[in-house]
C-alpha cells in the first residue's frame, strides 16, 4: 500500500527568512494557519526543537469538528527546526473519534526563489477521517494566507 501525503504548495513574494519567522511566532500562526473557514487561538508556545504548541481551532459553522463539534484542538511538536529552511511538526488531534488519532507530521520547506520563497507542506501520517479533498483545500487556505500575511502590501 502506497503511504498517503498531503501536499501543497505556493510561491510566496517574502525571503525565506520573513517566512520562517512567520512559522514560528504564535500570533503569526492565529492568523494564517487556521483555514478560511475558522479562527485559531494559542493557548502555549515554545519555540525550539522539543517545545510546540497548543491551538485551538474554531470552525465558523459547527459540525465538522474533532474535538467537538465546532473546535479541533492540536498539540503540536517542533521536531526540527532549520532557520529560513524547514520546519517539521508533529500534530496530534485531542479527538476521542479514533478515525482522527495518531500523529501527524508537517514538513514544511522553504526554497528561495529569486526574491520570493517557495513554500512546501509534506503531511505524513494523516488520520484517516481527513480526507485527502478537504485537507488539500485547508492547506491551500493556509498558504494563502500565509502568503498574504507576510507578503508587503
């Protein structure tokens, strides 16, 4: 059986540092890493190899949840972390749906590209209630809105 990765991708107009940098601030992450269709809250940060985070994600139409029906809460762990490289996340789900447990690993990749930075997300491991579909569309959302928070106006 081939392993399932989730993938996306985008070229963000912003140096590979000013990217980092946004993958590693909580207030950075609030904004752009939940979806379109959600709000993020932080509720604790370590920035280093060995520290994480903990968000809580609020859907604005409940009933998709995994926690509960309106929120996913993740626990998050910095696996690596390579300055104006890579990031490698390890996400576990507070969900008592065993379709949603496990942990999931992030690899995201920066790649410079001229004056602009190619950003690359690699999940590994997704549970399997994620479906492929609406993980695609959640990354694409992200990046966006990444691109659009570290991108000059």
């Amino acid at each position: 059986m081939t392993e399932r990765v989730d993938r996306g991708e985008r070229r963000v107009a912003a140096p590979a540092g000013d990217v980092y940098r946004a993958l590693l601030d909580p207030a950075a992450l609030e904004r752009w890493l939940p979806p379109e269709d959600m709000t993020g809250r932080m509720e604790h940060f370590d920035a280093r190899p060995g520290g994480g985070f903990r968000m809580t994600l609020t859907y604005r139409e409940p009933g998709h949840g995994k926690t509960d029906a309106g929120t996913d809460v993740v626990e998050v762990g910095f696996a690596e972390l390579a300055p104006g490289e890579r990031v490698v996340q390890r996400a576990v789900f507070d969900s008592d749906d065993p379709a949603f447990a496990g942990t999931m690993t992030m690899t995201w990749t920066l790649t410079p590209d001229g004056d602009a930075t190619v950003v690359s997300v690699a999940a590994r491991d997704v549970p399997p209630g994620i479906s492929a579909e609406d993980h695609a569309a959640g990354l694409a959302s992200s990046l966006a809105k990444l691109a659009a928070f570290v991108e000059p106006a």
